[in-house]
C-alpha cells in the first residue's frame, strides 16, 4: 500500500497535477483577500508559494498554468483601476517584474522536479541492474562450484588411484624382500654346508698325506718271497702306492659328496 502510494506521489494523474495547480492560486487569491480585509496584504508572496507549488507537485506545464493564473488574477485584483484587465502604464514595471518572477519560480520548481525523477529513475535502474548484476553472480557462481565439484571429483578419483597402484607397488616390493631374504638364507645354508664339505675335504687330503708316508716308510724295506733280495724298486712301490692313494681318495670323495 505504501509503495503504491508513493508511485502516485511521484507520478499523479495529469488532471490532478492542473487542478491542484488551480486550487493554489484561487486558494492564495482568497488568503490574500482576507488579509486585505483584516491586515496588510502580500499578494506576490503568497502567488509566489502557489506557483512554486504547482510545478512542484505538477511539473512544468501546472507551474506555468499556476503563473498565467497568478499574473492574471493578480492584475485584476491587485493592479489599479481595480477588476480589470487594463494595466497603466506606471503599473506595467510592477506586472512585468512579478511575471518574470512567478515564471522563474515556476521554472526552478519544475526544474528540481525532474531533477528528482531523473534521480529516481536513475535509482530505479541501478536497482534493477544491480539485481540483473546478482542474478547473473549467482549464476556464474553455481555454474563455477559446478565445475569445481567435478574437478575435485576428478582430482579425488586420481589421488584414489595413485594410492592403489602405491599400495600395489608396496605389496610387490614386500614380497620382492621376503623373496630375497629367502633366497639370502638358502645361499646362507649353502655356503655353510661348502664350507664343511671344504673342511672335510681338506681332513682327509691330510689323512691321505700322512699314510701315503705311512706307505712309503713301510715298503722301503719291504721284499717279495722268491725275489731276489733287491728290494723292490722305488719306482714300482709307489706307483701301488699312489694307484692305492687314488683309490681311496676317490672313495672318500664319493662319500663326502653322498653326505
């Protein structure tokens, strides 16, 4: 209700703006000849406020009826002879200078009446570009956390995946390390059954060393029965010797290598 009542205080109907413009000057030719009647008159002032009121609740054409009305009232009441339109000449300055002065207020007035809707209208459509301005933010705003949300989705998605191939890789790399640390331990075992198998190898070539000169002291005087009493030679008795050696050692090699 109240916004609709100042749409028509801002813009009334044109017949309202004449007769409000009307009803001023009769209204200050009345107060004004009530005044002559009881004190002193001050007819241009009060035409004066009548115009300026008119062209500012009415605009430029109800001020300027307001100030032909003003004129004509005030030369027929006011400007000797007295109810007529005839002016003299000693009484033309008095009527042109108030004509000049209730157009000039009616003008000023007029003025600062479409000064005060050209700010409103301006007003007006700031507003409406503001909003229009809103709208168009709060789209562009909807529209970017749209495609924010689905680059987040997408940079989520990545990540997700990163992290499954790292846990792949992790899982890979541990059994990677399991299967080393076995081998590690196989090839461990390994080496310490070579090094026993060395240990032994080297015990019986020590074994073999001390009974192949077991041997050799032995069938240096040793002699055949029905031979001469040459003792065997040297050359014959070792090579038994080192056939029996080579024997054995093949043996035991054997045995080592079984076990």
């Amino acid at each position: 209700m109240a916004q609709l009542l100042t749409r028509w205080w801002q813009n009334p109907p044109l017949i309202l703006r004449y007769g409000v413009a009307v009803a001023l000057v009769y209204g200050a030719l009345k107060i004004e000849q009530g005044m002559e009647a009881q004190l002193v008159g001050a007819p241009v002032s009060l035409f004066l406020c009548a115009v300026m009121l008119s062209a500012w609740f009415g605009g430029f054409r109800p001020g300027l009826l307001a100030a032909a009305l003003a004129l004509l009232a005030f030369d027929y009441y006011f400007i000797s002879p007295d109810h007529s339109l005839f002016v003299g000449p000693e009484e033309v300055p008095r009527v042109v200078i108030f004509g000049l002065s209730v157009c000039l207020v009616g003008l000023l007035s007029a003025a600062q009446r479409r000064g005060a809707e050209s700010l409103r209208h301006a007003r007006d459509e700031l507003n409406r570009a503001f909003q229009k301005l809103q709208r168009t933010n709060e789209a562009l705003l909807a529209e970017n956390a749209g495609a924010a949300l689905e680059e987040i989705e997408q940079v989520s998605n990545q990540i997700a995946s990163l992290v499954q191939n790292i846990s792949g890789s992790s899982r890979q790399q541990t059994g990677a390390a399991q299967n080393i640390a076995r081998n590690m331990q196989v090839l461990k075992e390994i080496s310490a059954q070579t090094a026993e198998s060395t240990n032994a190898t080297s015990a019986a070539i020590a074994k073999l060393a001390e009974l192949s000169a077991g041997l050799r002291k032995a069938a240096a005087g040793f002699r055949l029965p029905g031979t001469t009493s040459e003792p065997i030679g040297a050359t014959g008795a070792f090579k038994r010797l080192d056939e029996t050696k080579s024997t054995t050692t093949v043996r035991q090699i054997s045995a080592l290598g079984g076990t």
